[in-house]
C-alpha cells in the first residue's frame, strides 16, 4: 500500500513539473470593466467639442507651412542607446539596446521587426480625430538638434516640428547619457487649440534575437500600472481597440521577457487606448498591439530598455512590477525573494550566477532540513517496517485469497490488528509525503525567477555553458541529474519482500528517466538547480539510511 502512495505522491509531481513545462502561464489580468470608458469600441471618437472647452493652445496659431521637401533619417546615439529616427511622422525607426547583443553579435533592436513587417512606427500620433492623426503620421517634420543636459548628464534633444493648414505639431525626445529614461513631449494644435493627443509604441514589441526561453517566451504584451494596480493584457486578448482613464498612471507600455518600452505621464490623470493591429508581414490570425498614452502639456518620459529589478526600483513609481514573475501570489513572492537572494549572492560574494544558483540551492537545502529530515525518516521507516512484518502480511492476504467482501472484510480487520500490534502505522509514508508537497512552490518559483529576470540572460557559468536561461547545448547537465536522481531514490529505497511491491519499485526507478527527458530543454539554471538539490539529497539520504541503520541496531539488542 505504502508503494501505491509513493507512486501516486511522484506521478503527482510529474504531473505538477509537466504543467509547468507543457502549460503557459496563465492570462494576464485583464483591464479591469469599471476602468473602461467605452470598450471594446469599434472606430474613433467623434471629434472633439467647441473651441471653447478646450485648453488655450501653448503655440501660436502657424502663420506659414512648415515641412519638409524629403524624408530624414535622424541618429541618435549614447552610451546605452544607437537609435534611429525618421521625419517621416516623426517616429521611431530603429532602438537598438547598446549593453545586450542579439545572436548576430549586434545590439538587440525592440522595434525594427514590426517596421520591417510593415506596422507602424513607435512614436507616432492617436488623435480623436482620424483624419488629423492620417495628416500628421505622414507628415514630413523638419528637424532641429540642440545640446540638452539635465541630472548632471550632458545629452542631446530632437525636436520635430510641422505646419500646414491650421494644423501644427511639435514633437521632441531628449536623450541623456548613462540614462535609460529619454523626456518627450509632443502638443497638437489645430487652428490654435490643443487637442487631445496620445504618443503610442508598437505594433508589438519584441527582440529581434533568438535569447529566449522557447515556448516560455512572451511578446507584444501590454502593461498598465494604475494607482498602483498592475493590468496586463496579451496581444490576443482585445477584440477592438479599448480606453481606459487613469486617475493616477504610474506608466503604461508594451513589454516583453525580458525588456519594456513605457510612457510615464507627467500628470496621472491620462488615457490609454490599446488597439490590436494586423501587421502586413504577420501571418494569419497574428495580431500585434499598439498602446497610446495621452501627453499632458507638461509631457512626461519613456523607458526603453531591460527589466533590470534594481534598475526599474532605482527610477520610482513602482517601475520594478513591470517584472512579471507570476500571476499567482505566493508563487510570484517567492520568485522575487529569490531573485533577490541570488543577486545579492552574485553581486557581493561570487561575481557568477552559476555559483549563485548553487549557493542559493544550499542555503535552501539548509533552511528545508528540518522538513526533508522529517519526511525522508518517515519514508525509510515506513518502508523498513513494512519489510519486517511482510510475511506475517502474505500470511494474511493467503488465508483470504477469496474477492468476496466478507472476506476483504476479514483481512482489513486483521491487517489493522497486525499494524497495531506491531506498531506500524499504515499511513506513515503519507505523513512523510506530505513535506515534499511543499517543496513544488519553490521549484516552479525557481523556475519562474530563472525565465524572468534579465539579468540572467546571457550570464555563463562554467565551460560549455554560456546563458543560465538557455539549454544545455550537451546535454550534461541533465543526465547529471537523472544519475543523481537515480542514486537517490536507490538509496532511499528498501529492498521489497512482496513481488507486486518489487515491480512497484522498478517502476519509480524509471522516475529520473522521466525527469531527464523532461528536463533536456529547459533553462540550464533550473537544471543546475535541481542537480545540486539531488546532490544534497544524497548526503542527506545518506545520514537518514545510518541514523535507522543504529535505531534497527538498538532495537535487536534489546
């Protein structure tokens, strides 16, 4: 019986590990309905009200054309950034991130691919009114440059600025070095009036590398943080375009794994509009988003760069929940905490996540000790008990070899007789299970940590192995930990008197091959993880085996 609980306890966990592997996490968190205006809506807004209950233009009306014979291309480039702008509409071409390369060895670029499918650019304008936003967005801006400084770094500013017909616009991007956070403003005039105008980013957002996690790997997502409360919405989620009003808009974007692009508002009263978009070059059924963030006149800042959690934490306005460690909140906290836990490591003792992740396993394995202590005696003592009265227990089952319920009857009663007798309690090895229930969170946390955090990407350990997020290119890794899977269940395993019970046994020793096959794909942190686990279990396993090894001793000799 006590085997039949085993095989179930690890069936269980390689259903709980398959889910984690086979299963995406779940949908993001919609927009909550009391937060939208009127969504889903199809079309735009109707054109805005008289004159007189808008604003009082910041620009004087234009009395003269403003434009561009031809398009410009616009460089900009810092110490983080190389960027490429278009006067075209005044928008982003090209945002390449100088400190994180591609698999072709360049800078890993968040916009090009939606531009090279056709999309829209980043930066562009939605505005209530479809023909203005259409005049605008294919505008040719003309284009100014100046020094700008701020924070004590020197930067440069670019501003773009376009007149024709009572319609003026002024956009600008000002860059400084060393920081991630770039100041824009854009204000929108038509015959003297400001109108409402919303800076977007998109179609989608994604780097065009292959550092992913295969199938774990998320793009395009939209995220939204009001008043403290984070929404985020998957790219197929909309079925038209949605607004949302924010009483208070801590920031607003698109975002993937492992980086983010963010409008942060100067004021928090502002407007979201997300708009699901099919890209010319996308495949059928593929959608994009576009988020659009309205400007006050005051402006506000974008962020495009990685999901670096010291980082994020370091620029306010709880910039680090962008890092999406989980939907679910314990398994969420643990992540973070051991993030959190492994950068400390790294940063003040080792200067090497691989190193981390085995001293973060340690110290887990310390602080679980008591736990697994707990459990695997429980288990050995089961099983050695079970194996001392074995054939008192066939003794039984013969004399009841009829399938009548009177005489399944008669054999419990003797059975439960028997286990009193001998003092053995048939539901040990469930008492025994039940801590190693509690150890799932921690390693689907782990798991969770290991394929959220960029600062894991592209960070080696030892040799063949040159990203923590990244397979085993050889495979070591993880017959590694199938080997010491196996030794480790051998030795936590007593050798059955009961045939049914021994073929029980072989099956649960086919367990680390499961794990290993389950295992070749996934992050070689994760794997290093579980290795080093199965490592410490063994020692563990060893101590266990010796301490009922002199608790048998004691028992014979009295």
């Amino acid at each position: 019986m006590e085997k039949r609980l085993l095989l179930a306890v690890a069936l269980s966990f390689v259903v709980m590990v398959g889910w984690l592997v086979l299963v995406p996490s779940p949908a993001p968190e919609p927009i909550p309905p009391a937060a939208v205006a009127e969504g889903p809506a199809q079309g735009r807004d109707p054109a805005p009200p008289a004159a007189t209950h808008l604003p009082r233009p910041a620009f004087p009306v234009p009395v003269e054309r403003v434009a561009s014979e031809k398009p410009e291309e616009v460089s900009v480039e810092t110490d983080l950034f190389q960027i490429m702008l278009t006067s075209q509409g005044a928008r982003v071409a090209s945002w390449r991130l100088k400190a994180y390369a591609a698999a072709d060895g360049r800078p890993v670029d968040l916009v090009s691919g939606a531009v090279a499918r056709g999309g829209e650019m980043p930066f562009s304008l939605d505005l209530d009114d479809p023909s203005v936003e259409t005049r605008v967005n294919e505008a040719l801006y003309v284009v100014s440059r100046e020094p700008s400084a701020g924070e004590g770094a020197s930067g440069e500013r670019i501003r773009f600025t376009w007149a024709e017909g009572g319609v003026r616009v002024v956009k600008s991007l000002a860059f400084r070095e060393g920081d991630y956070l770039v100041d824009v403003g854009a204000e929108v005039t038509v015959n003297g009036v400001a109108i409402p105008a919303r800076l977007t980013w998109g179609p989608g957002l994604a780097a065009q590398d292959s550092q992913t996690s295969g199938q774990f790997h998320y793009v395009g997502q939209a995220v939204v943080n009001d008043s403290g409360r984070v929404a985020r919405i998957a790219r197929d989620k909309p079925d038209g375009e949605t607004k949302q009003r924010a009483t208070n808009l801590l920031w607003a974007g698109l975002e993937e794994q492992y980086f983010a692009a963010l409008y942060l508002p100067a004021t928090g009263n502002a407007e979201v509009v997300l708009r699901p978009t099919a890209s010319p070059g996308t495949e059928k059924g593929e959608r994009d988003l576009v988020v659009a963030v309205s400007m006050p006149a005051e402006g506000g800042r974008l962020f495009v760069g990685p999901k670096r959690f010291a980082l994020l934490r370091s620029l306010g306005r709880q910039m680090e929940e962008v890092v999406w460690f989980s939907n679910y909140s314990l398994i969420s906290w643990l992540a973070k905490m051991f993030f959190l836990a492994l950068a400390w490591i790294n940063d003040r003792l080792v200067q090497n996540y691989g190193l981390a992740v085995i001293l973060l396993t340690v110290a887990l394995r310390v602080v679980l000790f008591p736990v697994n202590q707990y459990s695997m005696v429980s288990m050995k003592k089961m099983q050695t008990q079970m194996q001392r009265i074995q054939p008192k227990v066939n003794a039984i089952k013969n004399r009841f070899k009829k399938k009548d319920a009177e005489s399944r009857s008669k054999m419990n009663q003797e059975m439960m007789a028997l286990y009193q007798k001998e003092g053995v309690n048939p539901m040990g090895s469930v008492s025994g299970c039940l801590p190693m229930f509690a150890q799932f969170p921690i390693l689907i946390a782990f798991y969770d940590m290991l394929v959220a955090t960029v600062e894991l990407r592209g960070a080696p350990f030892v040799g063949w192995i040159h990203d923590l997020t990244q397979k085993d290119p050889y495979y070591v890794t993880p017959i590694l930990m199938g080997a010491t899977m196996f030794l480790q269940q051998w030795m936590g395993t007593t050798k059955a008197a009961d045939p049914a019970q021994a073929q029980q046994q072989k099956i649960m020793l086919m367990m680390p091959v499961i794990f290993t096959v389950m295992f070749l794909n996934l992050p070689s942190g994760l794997v290093l993880y579980w290795l080093v686990n199965n490592v410490l279990g063994i020692a563990q396993q060893w101590l266990v085996n010796r301490h009922i090894g002199r608790l048998e001793a004691a028992a014979q000799k009295a």
